[in-house]
C-alpha cells in the first residue's frame, strides 16, 4: 500500500500592521525667542526639570519672579541678559512669522513612524493655536559665567565670557531627536557671536547622551567636578565674618 501523502502545509494568515496615523509621520518644529506671556509654560518646565533631578525641595521659583527676572521693565537686547529659546512643535506648518532683528525663528521637520501620546498636550498649548511647547532651552550671557549647565564660551581667547542656562525637553518628546535641534540651535547662536567654545554638564550615567555627545564631536572632560552650595550650607556661608 502506497504511503499517505503528507498534510498540506498550514495556511498562513496575513498579518496586518496597524496603519501609523498620517499626524504621527510628518511633525513640524519651530525655535523662537520666548515674549512674557510664555512664562507659564516656562515655569511649569523648569518644575518638571526639578522632578526630574529630584529637586523639588530646592524649587521657589513662580512665574511672578521669573517674569521680573526674564522680562523686567526697559529690558536689553536679547542675548544681553537672560533670553529663553522655546521649541515648539505643530502637526501643520507653521505660518510665516515676522522678522526679528536679534533671532530669525528656526524651522524644521521631522519624520515619525507613530504619532506622539502627549497627555499634557493641552497645558502646554501655545497662543491659543494647534501649536505646542515641547523643550526650552535658558541662556544668560555675561563674563566669568559661574551657571555651566547649558552652554558658556571663550571669546577672542581672552576673557571668560558666556551663556550659562538650562535646556529642557519634555519626556514624552525625548529620544525623538527634538533635543539635539534645541542644542544645535544654542551653538549656532554661540558661533555666530563669536564664542570659541560650548561646554555644558550631563549626568554620568546618561551612557545614552554621552555617547551622542561624543560622536557630535564634544570632548568629556572627567576632572571637572560641579561645586555646589544649597540651602543652609549656602545660608551658613553666607553669614560667615571674615
């Protein structure tokens, strides 16, 4: 008797990809100059940071102090005194916008496989449009800039002269490539004022930034050491006689 012919092979079903949503492809980006009225935003992103970094019990900023530090009466030019980039992000082009003679606003797109789960979407809309405020980044120029955690610099190789500040991007939105945009936009603001030099700190077991900083060209100086006083170390000192 002739053997049995084997079984057919099992009928593999199709497997269906979930569609990525269109608004998930394509996001449009924009740097701008902050004006006073983005000071709660700003205030609810450096609180975020503090989180973060689990310094919450350090953190007595309110948007009524930093709107008289940020934009006091009479300010100076941007770039002479504390000035806050702002990263914003929209699902549709951003209109033209007008000419600024201290920054041109900086546009940019970038491409996603899936749409972003941004649940805090709405606190952070921006000017009442389909615009949102992702990342800022706080820059203070001045000499012998003590505040490195952003970016300071050496001009004519002379004198210590700089911008010290604090860049943020919010988490949902990191690790998406939007970081290094708010970073690139720093030191092209450094290099056409003529600064020599961008330094800022990162945290050493963020193995992940390190090694995007280092491939971008940065060198890690490891003989540093931040040197910080807080709270009653810092009162204490304060009220030393000599």
């Amino acid at each position: 008797m002739a053997a049995a012919a084997p079984p057919p092979p099992p009928t593999v079903a199709p497997v269906t990809l979930p569609e990525s949503d269109p608004s998930g492809d394509t996001l449009f980006t924009r740097i701008r100059l902050a004006t006073v009225d983005d000071v709660p935003h700003i205030h609810k992103l450096i609180h975020q940071k503090a989180v973060s970094e689990r310094l919450t019990h350090l953190f007595e900023a309110t948007p009524e102090s930093l709107a008289n530090t940020l934009f006091p009466q009479n300010p100076p030019p941007p770039f002479n005194s504390f000035t806050v980039f702002l990263l914003e992000l929209s699902y549709t082009p951003f209109p033209p916008t007008p000419q600024d003679a201290h920054f041109t606003p900086i546009l940019k797109s970038i491409h996603l496989d899936l749409p972003i789960e941004d649940p805090e979407r709405e606190s952070f809309r921006s000017r009442a449009i389909d615009v949102n405020i992702l990342g800022s980044d706080k820059e203070r120029p001045g000499e012998d800039t003590v505040d490195r955690s952003c970016i300071t610099g050496c001009k004519d190789g002379v004198r210590e002269s700089g911008m010290g500040g604090v860049g943020i991007v919010r988490e949902c939105y990191r690790r998406k490539g939007l970081g290094k945009i708010l970073l690139t936009a720093v030191v092209s603001q450094a290099a056409k004022m003529g600064y020599g030099r961008v330094e800022w700190v990162v945290l050493d077991g963020n193995v992940n930034a390190i090694k995007f900083y280092e491939q971008m060209g940065a060198q890690i100086l490891p003989e540093w050491r931040i040197c910080r006083l807080t709270g009653d170390a810092l009162q204490a000192y304060a009220h030393i006689n000599f």
